[in-house]
C-alpha cells in the first residue's frame, strides 16, 4: 500500500539544473542589497554569483570585428622593433606584417626567384639585391665588411679577393630576377642591384615608372644604355671599379649617356668611375637640376675638375677616399668657379698637392660650408689656401693631426661671416694656445665645439681620482 506524503522525493543527481540569476537581476534588485547589513549582502551576493567553472574558456578575439585597413593602421602605431613580433600572432597578422614592410635587403636571390618575396612583402618600396647576388655557401658566418658592400662567406682559404666576382650570379640570372621583382612590386622607389645589364634595367624601368633612385655597383658603359628610360629617376650611385673586389669600366662614354637620359639627376656619386673633363661637361650641360655630386676613389683623367664649371646649379661637392684630386690641376686656375655651390665636403683625402688643393679652393670658392674630416696632408701651407673662401659661415675640422692653432688662426680671422666652428680631435690644436683674438672671435660665434685634443680632456676629468696612473706608481704595497 502506497501514499502520497505531498513532497517530492529530490534525486541525487537531477537533470533540470535550477537556474542561475543574472546579473541584470542583480542590477534590478541592487537597492534592496543596499538595505541589508553588511554581513547579509555578502551572504547574499556569494550565493548569487554563478560559480566559476573550473575549466578554462577561450575569451573571443575582437580583432576578427575589425577590417584590415583599420587594423594595419593600429599596428602602424608600434615601433617597428617590435612589429615582428606580431607576425607570429596568427596567420591573418602575419599577413598584416607583411603588408607594412617597404624595405627589404635580399640575402638568398632564391627567395626572389621563387616568388615568396613578393607574396610575403607586397608592398616593397626599397629593395637591396647585392648580397643576394653573391653566391654564398651555407651556413656561412663570416661576415666581410668593405667600404662599398658587405656579405657573408663561408670558412676556407682565399688567395685573393677575386672570389668575389667569381661567386656572382650570372648576368642572365639577375635579370630574370629583376623582371619577377619589377612585376610584383610595381610602386618600386630604390633598388640596389649588381652585375645586371640593359635589357635588367629595362625590365625594371618598364614596370616600375616611379622608380626615383638606383643604385647600381659593377656598372659599365654598356649598363647604362638602359638608364633613360627612367623617367622619375633623381638619385643615381655608379659603383664602378672597386680595389680588391671587382673591375668594371665607366668612362666617358657612360657619363655622356648618362648625363643625356637622365635629365632631371638631383643627385649624382660616382665611385671608381673614371673619365675626365668632357663627360663632366655633359653632366652639367645635361643635368641642370643636379644640386649634389659624390665622387669616391676616382680614376679620373687629368683635367676633370675643369668640367665642375659647366655644373651651374650644382650646391654639393663631396670628395671621398680620393688619393690624388686632380693629377693636372693648371688648367683649372684660369676656369671660373661654381657659381652656386655652397658646401665642400673632404673625407679621407690626400691635400699634399698645393697646387691641386689651389685649384679644387678656387673652384669653390664660393662655398658657405667647408668640411675636413680625416684628410692627409693638411697642415698650415695648405690651410693658408682656404683664404681663398671669401664667405665662410661653417668650418668643421676632425681628425686633422697636421693643422696647429696658428695655422687655424690665420685663415679663420679673415673670415668675417664665420658663425660655426667645430673643431674635434685635432691633437697640435692646443687650448693653452688660443689667443685673446681668437678667443674674442668664439665669444662671437652663434656655435662653437670646440674639442681638439680628446686626451686633453680625458686627463683633466680624470685628475684626482687615481685612474690612469702606472701600476708601479698606483698600487701601493701594504
């Protein structure tokens, strides 16, 4: 016999699940806790918090809300160190990364020939293809650094530095290569690239019409038949002959064609070029909007620098690792100078010559802007040349061991514009020396840095604290 006690037996384990309050009720309902003691709230608000679960959830990604656009724009806001961290996020970011890279420097001419450097940075703007060039064993770590170029080589014996040009990829090689890259990234604005020719350049200039500057090392006159037909073209760096590297000709005939196909040249550097008076001619006659020319450890003929006169517009002339300027510079003292330049840059230059020196300060006498860094020969008989500026504003002096405070006095009391002077490890240039007119003319300069003889002040800092002395002297026996 059964009966009914009015109550439900409750299971021990019941399917239905009571609900669980939301927390909109607990918002709704938020006055009546409010009224409760503190002690009843707690007990309240502990019962009516759902648990947490012990397992863990995948919180949803907001980014997938985002369009691409904006989400490259947020990412264009953090340092570009640690943007490549990003790429390993997930595939849509790493996707993302590669659309924001416009420079890149080719290593393995495989990854270009393959196609993967344009899928994976589609946006290049800047593309440097020397290393990639080069033929390299692998896992090579040593690292060869040259004025003109570094690459990597593996471990062996070398008996010459020909293994340079003998390891380059062929000529055939480099403009397939060129073709692939000018037909994937057409908004190309600098490429670096070496041993190509014409028909390269011509692949290039064909797709990439807003290619702005080129840079080009074992060039010759027959590479330079293609280089007209870059029409945006400004910037240019010829990379002829290099000691120990390569050997390749520019002579007169590659500036002549040069100076016609490339008319709106803003600037021009020239590296183990040669040539001489008449291709400088062209430039200048060709080039009017060329405002800045670099030329490093040239071959030049005697009698180039004559041609600088034709260059009107021209404000810049730096001369690198020059070993002799000019080898017949008379015919330059009769030429009138560069009417417009105004800087005269000289890094690592031989000034043994006065008679060259002469001639290079005439045709630039017109400077604002005189810069000696590290050059040979440069005491006070050639210093006294520089006499020759008239309307000096800027002197800057490093690395000149030669030159002496007197030599620098001399020269810099006639120039009644100078208004910046630096001065910077030039070791027979002494503080003790300074006289008060020369001291009267720093007070009246808008910049002085005046740092001659680094020891100097090295010893001085260093008075009383014990450092720099002989061990014998310093260590005291106990």
């Amino acid at each position: 016999m059964s009966y009914n006690t009015g109550k439900k037996e409750s299971s021990p384990v019941s399917p239905l699940k009571k609900r669980r309050a939301s927390w909109s009720e607990l918002w709704v309902n938020h006055h009546q806790l409010l009224s409760s003691s503190p002690l009843d709230l707690a007990a309240k608000f502990q019962s009516l918090t759902p648990p947490i679960s012990k397992s863990k959830t995948l919180l949803p990604d907001f980014t997938l809300l985002l369009p691409d656009l904006i989400l490259i724009r947020v990412i264009e806001k953090i340092p570009k160190s640690q943007r490549k961290n990003l790429s390993l996020v997930c595939k849509r970011w790493f996707k993302l990364h590669g659309r924001l890279v416009r420079s890149f420097k080719v290593s393995d001419w495989e990854f270009l020939a393959s196609g993967r450097l344009i899928s994976r940075f589609p946006n290049l703007d800047t593309v440097d293809l020397v290393s990639g060039c080069l033929i390299s064993p692998p896992n090579s770590g040593i690292l060869v650094n040259h004025r003109i170029v570094s690459f990597t080589v593996g471990v062996g014996s070398y008996q010459s530095w020909s293994f340079f040009e003998e390891n380059l990829l062929s000529v055939d090689i480099v403009e397939r290569g060129l073709k692939a890259l000018a037909g994937g990234c057409s908004n190309l604005r600098k490429l670096v690239v070496t041993n190509t020719s014409e028909l390269g350049l011509l692949n290039v200039a064909e797709e990439c019409s807003r290619l702005q500057e080129l840079e080009l090392h074992k060039c010759s006159d027959s590479v330079l038949l293609g280089i007209g037909a870059f029409e945006n073209l400004q910037i240019l760096r010829l990379v002829g002959n290099v000691d120990g590297l390569y050997n390749s000709l520019v002579s007169d005939i590659g500036l002549m064609i040069l100076a016609q196909g490339c008319k709106r040249l803003v600037k021009l550097e020239l590296v183990g070029c040669e040539g001489g008076f008449d291709g400088i001619k062209e430039i200048g006659e060709c080039c009017q909007m060329l405002e800045e020319l670099s030329v490093c450890d040239h071959k030049m003929e005697s009698g180039w620098l004559g041609g600088l006169r034709y260059c009107e517009n021209l404000k810049t002339l730096k001369l690198v690792s020059c070993k002799k300027i000019d080898n017949d510079p008379d015919e330059c003292l009769s030429c009138c100078c560069c009417p417009a330049l105004e800087r005269l840059h000289l890094d690592k230059c031989q000034l043994r010559d006065k008679n060259t020196v002469k001639a290079l300060f005439k045709m630039c006498e017109a400077a604002r802007e005189i810069v000696f860094q590290d050059c040979w020969g440069l005491d006070n008989d050639i210093f006294s040349l520089a006499m020759a500026f008239g309307r000096v504003k800027l002197l800057y002096l490093e690395g000149c061991s030669l030159l002496t405070t007197s030599g620098l006095e001399s020269v810099i009391l006639h120039w009644h514009e100078l208004e910046h002077l630096k001065v910077v490890s030039c070791k027979n240039i002494k503080d003790s020396e300074v006289s008060p007119s020369l001291s009267a003319l720093f007070s009246a300069l808008v910049e002085l840095q005046w740092r001659p003889d680094t020891r100097s002040h090295l010893s001085s800092s260093l008075t009383g604290t014990g450092i720099g002395g002989k061990g014998g002297k310093f260590f005291k026996k106990t």
